[in-house]
C-alpha cells in the first residue's frame, strides 16, 4: 500500500470514530521544536468546540518534548489527519492508542467456570456474595518509619528468590539509592513491607521557608511540574497518591483488570528486606517509585505511558520495571507508537534501563505461547538496546505455558509462574483470586511477575556498581544468565536470569 493509501485508511478510521468512547480518539502530534506555542494555538482554534470547552484542548506531554495531546471534540473528530499533518510546524499525528495490563491469570474454562457463574448468579450477583468494597482510595502517604530488623518469615514462599540464591548476592550494597519506577496499576504505599522502601522525593521533602512540610504543603517545591509527588505521581486521575486500588476476587472474575498488579510486581523489585516483615525483594534496600498510569480496570493510555516515562527520565531513574502491552504497531496503523518509540529512546539517551515483560500472547493479548520474533509484543519487542524483555519460566525451568518467547527479541528468562509477593492491604499471596468456597484458586502467573526480578537485579548489580553505564548492567545480567533448555533458541541469551552468577 502506498503512504498516501495508509494516510488515507488512518484519516477513515479517526473519521468514522465520533461515537465510541472519547479517550482512544484523542490524537497525539509531534511539533517541530519544543517550545512553539504558535501550533498549539492553532489546533486549538481548529479543535475547538466553543461553549463546551472545559479543559485545554491541548496541551504537551511534557517539558522539553515535542509530543502534545489533541483531545477529541465534535470539531476535531471531523478533522483528517491528512489536514492536521498538513499544518506547518506538524510532524506527526498518531491515535493515542490504548494500553493495557498484561492479563497475568487464566480463567477456568468449562464446567468449573460455568458453575461458578451459575452459583453466583443463583446468588443475585457478585454483589450479593460480597458486602460493597468497603476499601479506601488514595489513602494519605505515611512517613518513613525506621524499619524494625529480623528474618522475612515468608521468604521461603518466594520461590525465584531461593531458585535465584539472591541471599549469595547481599553480602555488598543491597540496592540502597537505587530507584525503580514501577509504571503499573500503582502501588499500595502503606503496605508495611513497602512503605520505607519507598521512593521519596528529595525535593518534596523537609520544610518550606515558611516552616510546612514540603510533602504536603500544596507547592511543586522541586518545580517538576508534580505538587506534593512524595513517592511517584498518578497519571490516571493526574494526583499525588498512586495508590493501586483493589478490588474483591469475584468483582475481578466480572469486571475484568488484575487490581493488585503493581503492588505485586513492587514487591518483588524491593520489598524490605530484613525487617522482620513478610517477604523480600531482589533489592531489598532499593527504592521503589509508583508511577500509575493503568487503572484498576488496567487500562491506560500511550499519553499516560509517555508522561510517565517522562517523569522518570525527569527524575533519573535507572530502572523502570514495565510489565504491560502496547498497541498502534499493526500494518494498518500507519506511523504506528511513534511517541512511545520516541520517549523510550529518550529513556535510552538518559541511560535508563527497561525492563519490558516479553508479554503473554500477541500483541493484542490473544492466544499463548507466542513468538515475538515473528509476532512481535510491544513494547517487550521495540529494537531499543535500553530494553531488556522477560519471558516466565516455573519452578522446574519450564517455559510458562503462556509466555512469550523470540530468538532475537526475548532475552532472558525469570520466575513468572505461581510468584509469591505482596498484595494490596499488607497481604502477601501468590493467588490472584482465592475463593476457596467456590473451589477456585488461580495464581499469579505472568511474564508482568518475571520482569520485576530482572528489575530488581539491575537495581541490585546497580548499588554495588555505581559508575557502572546502562550497557553495562545489562550486559552484566544477560552475561550471567544460567542455561535451560527452555530458553535455549528461544532467547537470546539461551538462559534465566541468575543472581548468584550475576553478583559473584
Ligand atoms: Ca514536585
Ligand atoms: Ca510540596
Ligand atoms: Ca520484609
């Protein structure tokens, strides 16, 4: 197909569009410069909807990029993108395509599932099996407490943590001022194995001239364009409390999402380690921030992902742990994600490390068992050297029966099947959903759980290398992999990640 023929398919499809829902709509377009107010105007004026605008039809993504948000009106829904890009100082126009929450559990088909359904509904509905969620939203950030000392009484339910020997790899620095963004569903910042590794914004903290603690006093203190973000930011519902609500197991069996995603990966990058609490993460000193850019649904946005990642690059992150999906690199997307393109080699040229779950399944989430070399999964799959992509393996070295795999676009393996960590509300758990009365038990199973040990580990090698580059720490853990057969032609390093090796 010619480009113009795509450009013509790309303008019918945001065309025809006007009654679906509004946010998938929303354009993203990239300018020429950075600073150029000139374009903004203008397609606000071709955008506008005068008498029904209530927010700022525009606005960029970011300080310093290039990327601005057009969000959608009766005005500009009619717009072609052939017209918009025609506009002097537009260089790109792209749909703000979706992104989701890796689906990191699987039903039961069948009998089992079906007489459940029937229960339930012989019951009047979920809703009458469970009293309304009496859980609490966005719950105000503790302070950081000293943390108390003595053994992690349920490390030995971390099973990659054993298989990993990850003890043999404490004896030095054990993640200490290293940060990792989590870019999930948020986190639950007042889990009690969490909270004190939490990251803490050194310019949102201590007191303000006129005595208030900067934590709260309702000032971006550090200029970042964040007030008050204490421990990470929510993009979601643009706050200060990336909280990861939760909800209960049988409204999760019915409303889709896996509520309780970032809480569950954050543990395993840095729960606190010996402090006579729960678990431990691979750095067990390391920093965790909560950047929630998915909802409880585990839905988000490219506009959400890029702001995020931003937001990291903004505050020198070395590491992001990264286990979702993206979309808008199908043949008939045209210029495809370029803003997620753009902004993960932006995290590249900051010397950030992305740590991308391989994904479970094709680039829209359907069917197992994929190969990424030939169906690729994005953004596990973009070609960015920053980018190291997580396949899960169980506790026998078995590939995940869902997990992607790819000679040149997966790297290594990791625990990702039945994966012990901490949930929302100071649970601990390796089950999704746990409804023994109804004989349903489903566990965490998901290359999103295996990416998180690999983060972990970077943040780990990090502490006890600090001069080392980017390139280098990834080197370092794809150098130090152990062989399995599952990985073998499967991944480009042939193994699992291996903390003993990688911190000998
Ligand atoms: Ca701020
Ligand atoms: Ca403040
Ligand atoms: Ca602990």
């Amino acid at each position: 197909m010619t480009f113009l023929g795509k450009m013509l398919m790309f303008s019918a499809i945001v065309s025809t569009a006007t009654s679906t829902a509004v946010a998938a709509q929303d354009l993203l377009i990239k300018v020429q410069g950075t600073k150029s107010k000139g374009v903004m105007t203008q397609l606000t004026r071709l955008a506008g909807d005068v008498g029904t605008k209530v927010a700022p039809l525009t606005s960029r993504l970011h300080d310093g990029g290039q990327w601005i948000s057009l969000k959608t009106t009766s005005k500009s829904s009619a717009l072609s993108v052939r017209a918009l890009q025609a506009l002097p100082g537009v260089m790109v126009v792209q749909k703000n395509y979706p992104i989701r929450q890796l689906k990191d559990y699987r039903l039961p088909n069948g009998p089992t599932r079906d007489a459940l359904l029937q229960k339930v509904n012989a019951a009047g509905g979920p809703g009458n099996i469970f009293a309304p969620s009496a859980k609490v939203d966005n719950p105000e950030i503790p302070k950081t407490t000293a943390p108390g000392f003595g053994a992690d009484s349920l490390f030995d339910n971390q099973w990659g943590m054993v298989d990993n020997n990850v003890v043999s790899g404490w004896k030095g620095a054990k993640g200490e001022g290293v940060v990792v963004a989590v870019l999930d569903s948020g986190v639950d910042y007042t889990h009690e194995d969490l909270v004190d590794n939490m990251w803490r914004n050194p310019g949102e903290t201590g007191v303000d001239s006129q005595g208030r603690d900067m934590a709260t006093n309702g000032v971006d203190d550090d200029e970042n364009g964040y007030v008050d973000d204490v421990v990470g930011w929510d993009f979601v519902t643009d706050d200060n409390k990336p909280f990861d609500l939760s909800v209960e197991p049988l409204e999760l069996l019915f409303g889709g999402g896996n509520p309780g995603h970032g809480t569950h990966c954050a543990g395993n990058v840095a729960a606190r380690g010996d402090n006579g609490k729960g678990i431990a993460g691979v750095a067990p000193s390391a920093q965790i921030m909560a950047l929630r850019f998915l909802s409880e649904k585990g839905q988000g946005s490219t506009e959400g992902a890029v702001k995020a990642i931003a937001y990291a690059i903004k505050m020198g992150v070395k590491v992001s742990s990264n286990s979702w999906g993206s979309s808008g690199e199908d043949p008939a997307d045209t210029v495809g994600n370029q803003a997620l393109r753009d902004i993960i080699e932006e995290a590249r040229l900051a010397g950030q490390l992305f740590v991308a779950a391989a994904g479970n399944g094709d680039a829209q989430g359907k069917g197992y068992d994929n190969d990424t070399n030939s169906a690729p999964a994005y953004p596990a799959s973009y070609p960015h050297e920053n980018i190291i992509s997580v396949a899960a393996i169980d506790k026998t070295d078995a590939l995940g029966t869902f997990s992607n795999w790819g000679l040149t676009s997966v790297d290594v393996g990791a625990p990702g099947v039945a994966v012990f960590s901490t949930t929302v509300e100071n649970g601990y758990s390796d089950k999704v959903i746990d409804l023994p009365e109804f004989g349903l038990s489903i566990t965490w199973d998901g290359t999103s759980m295996a990416a998180p040990h690999v983060s972990g580990a970077a943040a780990l090698y990090w502490a006890d290398h600090p001069k080392a580059t980017m390139m280098e720490v990834k080197a370092a853990i794809m150098n130090s992999t152990k062989p399995i057969a599952a990985m073998n032609g499967k991944s480009v390093t042939g193994g699992k990640l291996s903390v003993e090796n990688l911190m000998r």
